[in-house]
C-alpha cells in the first residue's frame, strides 16, 4: 500500500494536518488532506480518492510526487487555462 513518506521530508502527521487547514488555496488543502488520511492510515488512497471523487491515479500522483519530490510538490500552482470568455480589454480599465 502507497503511504506518504514524511520521515524522508522531516515532517510528521501534525505538519500535515496544518497543511491541510492552513494552504493558501483549496486545492492544496486537499491534497495534504488526502496525504494526512492516506499517512494516518484511516484510508487508502484507491478508497479517498473515491470518497472525494478524484480518480485513483490522481491522489496516487499527489503521494509519489510528496514521496519523490516533497511537499512543495504538492502545492496547487495556475498552469494558464484558456483565458476567459468575456475578458475586460485593459482600455475599458484606464478610463476613469
């Protein structure tokens, strides 16, 4: 069974929790929230990813990212997107 490896991060059941409640964006809090039960053993991965309805692989991908490449690999960060639909010009900004 996957289980995040804190002690390799120097963290512990605690530090995850606090992530989980204290990271700036929701999708952050998620992720240590998926890496606090998966490490607390009060879940699995197969079955929390099914209880949040994110597939196996995608929390499976949170905890070998926090096992390879630590914690900060977890945190939520914009890519880009498609820009928006009705975007405000910047010239309708500047009149004032």
């Amino acid at each position: 069974m996957v289980r995040p490896d804190m002690e390799k991060w120097g963290q512990t059941l605690a530090d995850l929790r606090v992530l989980s409640v204290e990271a700036k964006d929701a999708r952050s809090r998620e992720r240590f929230l998926a890496l606090y039960m998966i490490a607390n053993k009060q879940t699995s991965a197969c079955a929390w990813a099914r209880e949040i309805g994110r597939t196996k692989e995608t929390v499976l991908n949170w905890v070998h990212r926090y096992n390879q490449f630590g914690p900060k690999a977890v945190f939520y960060r914009h890519t880009g997107g498609r820009r928006p639909f009705l975007a405000r010009s910047r010239s309708s900004n500047s009149s004032a």
